[in-house]
C-alpha cells in the first residue's frame, strides 16, 4: 500500500463542453480557477486544457 499521509488532497476530472473556451472563462470568473494550459485545435475550440 502506497502512504498518502504527506500528500495534499487531488482530484482529476474530465469534461467536454460545445464551447471550451467561453466554459473555461467562466469557471475562472465562477469559481476563480487559474488556466494553467490550454491548447487549441484547428476549428477555433480548445483540445486540451487544464485548470488548478
């Protein structure tokens, strides 16, 4: 068994949304996360980000 005890709290989700981009702008302002990457794909979406 792996010891977690000095370990922060994480959690890893995964969403998909029609508009990445206005959805990641609203979690910022929502809920304050910070857009730490965010690549975008050819069609003016986002392919992959991620938020803290």
């Amino acid at each position: 068994m792996t010891n977690t005890a000095n370990r922060p709290a994480a959690l890893h989700s995964y969403f998909a949304y029609r508009d990445a981009p206005a959805a990641l702008r609203w979690l910022e302002r929502a809920f304050g996360f910070e857009t730490t990457l965010e690549f975008p794909d050819d069609n003016g979406g986002i392919m992959h980000s991620e938020l803290r």
